[in-house]
C-alpha cells in the first residue's frame, strides 16, 4: 500500500466513525506521515519543506504564501507582517524565518497595522531591527489587538569573519630622493595642521565600528642646531573634524620624526571624511615655523563581518 492510500484510508476511516456516532466529535486525532503510530496532533516521519524566498523589494508584506525568507539588496528595507484576523481565518502560531543578508544594510520588521498592534521583544515594541548578519524569528500570538506577535530569536549568522577595506592610501618617497611634498608647521600659533596626503574618505552602510590604522614619516627639512630647541610633537587621527582620541606623542632630537599608532572608533551611517594632524610645541613656547617633508604614508581603515 502507497503512503497516499494509507492516509487517504486512514481519512475514510475517521469520517465513518464520526458519520456513524461511533467516535465522540471532541476526540483528538493525531495524524502521521510516513508513520503509523503518530505521538502528536501531526506527526512527520522525514523531511519538511517550507517556502524559500529571496526577496529584493524594499517594501514587502508578508503573507500566507511565506516562510522563510532571506533579504538580500544594496538598500534598506521595511518588511511588514500581516494584520492580526479575528474569526475564521486567524493564523495563530504562523512562524516566518528572516534572515538579512542585504549587504551591510539595515531591516526593519513591524506589524502593517499602522501601529496599531506591536511585537513582543522582551517588552513591547513598534517594531525590530534586524542588523546585517542577523536571523529573526517571530510567531504570531493569535491575537487581535496589542501584541500580536512574539520575537522568538534575533541571533547573528553562523559565518567566517572577513575583513572589508574601506580606506587604503599610501605613499612613500623615492630612494635617495628629496621630498616633493612639503608642509610648514609653525607652533604655537598654529595647531592641528592636515598632514598633506593623510585624508580620505570612506562609507558606512550602517552604524559599525571599524579600525583605523595610520603611520607616517616626517623629515625636518628647515634643521637648526641640536640645542636650539627641544620640540615634542602630538599626531592625532580626525573623523569629520572631529579628533577620535587615536593619537601619539613623540619627542623629537633629532631631523626626523616617525608616527604609528591604530585604534577602533564607531561610526554612524554615512560618508566621513579622515585625516591626520599634526601640532608641535618647545620648551620656550617661541613662534617657529617649521618644514617638514613626508618620507612615508599609511592610512588604512578596516572593519570586521
């Protein structure tokens, strides 16, 4: 006997008892596939299969014909759970699986009720985020009002960690050769000058923390006599104008000066601007302009998936 014969008798059977007054109507019936002895309302003996969906649209609502879906695009996007059914039609215990794969963008997931009914997320809430990496699952409560569905996990993709560049400049003088890039520096009047070639820009798709990574190396090229002054030099990295805490500070005797210092720093959303600077002061605070040219140049700025 084929599986579909056996539960298509096991159907027939169930319906005669029921048509004939021999089974009373509130008796469970637990079904089986692929099983004879079900030990459950629905018993599967093998494999189960669910809806599998890409989805690359901004805006999405779900609905019966989904079950998991992965969320893979450049952008942000909003994905809104069915409105909660009263009555015949209610789907309590509907489970979707959401996974974010949208290339180091966001995922918002609310309830399309125009915030009429909410997610409970340890506390009740309008609605999730879902970072990249990131896997949700929610299960509908059966209710109509209030909160209508349950966050039952929010945990990070199983994967390998891997290093994206987002900022890499180099330079470095030729081989017996004078440096063609000069900048004066004249302290104390002057603070925090841009090192010449020391600024890039980069972009965040979200909120991340990424890792900064600078070395540079300075020649005096106006020398005085040794004794003539003792300077010490502060180098400092700066995101959007704004100094980020990365800095170093050496003191100098001699016609050259090296800086290399690393750090991590959080950035929200965004294009940001990045640069080194470089102040000065001696031991007598006398207005000194000084001239300085690169040797070498590194600025990198890395982050971790």
């Amino acid at each position: 006997m084929s599986q579909k014969d056996f539960i298509m008798k096991q159907l027939f059977l169930i319906l005669l008892l029921y048509s004939t007054g021999m089974m009373p109507q509130n008796t469970a019936i637990n079904t089986g596939i692929n099983t004879k002895n079900p030990g459950s309302r629905l018993t599967v003996n093998g494999s189960f299969a669910g809806d599998y969906k890409i989805v690359t649209d901004q805006n999405t609502v779900l609905d019966d014909s989904n079950f998991y879906i992965a969320y893979s695009t450049y952008s942000k996007g909003t994905m809104r759970l069915p409105k909660a059914i009263s009555g015949p039609g209610n789907f309590k215990g509907r489970i979707y699986g959401i996974k974010n794969v949208s290339s180091q963008t966001g995922l918002t997931i609310l309830p399309d009720a125009s915030n009429l009914e909410k997610i409970d997320a340890a506390g009740d809430v309008d609605f999730i985020e879902v970072p990249y990496g990131y896997y949700a699952e929610l299960i509908s409560k059966g209710t109509t009002t209030g909160t209508t569905w349950e966050l039952s996990m929010l945990v990070p993709i199983v994967q390998n960690s891997t290093v994206r560049n987002l900022l890499n400049i180099t330079s470095a003088m030729p081989k017996n050769s004078s440096p063609q890039s000069r900048f004066t520096l004249s302290p104390p009047n002057v603070t925090d000058v841009v090192i010449p070639g020391s600024r890039g820009s980069l972009y965040a798709y979200e909120p991340q923390t990424v890792f900064l990574n600078f070395s540079v190396g300075l020649g005096l090229i106006n020398f005085f006599s040794p004794g003539d002054y003792y300077h010490f030099y502060r180098c400092e990295l700066f995101i959007n104008n704004t100094p980020t805490g990365i800095f170093q500070v050496v003191q100098e005797h001699s016609k050259s000066i090296q800086f290399s210092m690393s750090g991590a720093y959080d950035l929200p959303a965004g294009t940001h601007t990045v640069e080194a600077r470089l102040s000065s002061w001696h031991d007598f605070g006398q207005p000194r302009n000084m001239t300085y040219g690169i040797l070498s140049l590194l600025l990198n700025a890395v982050r971790m998936n």
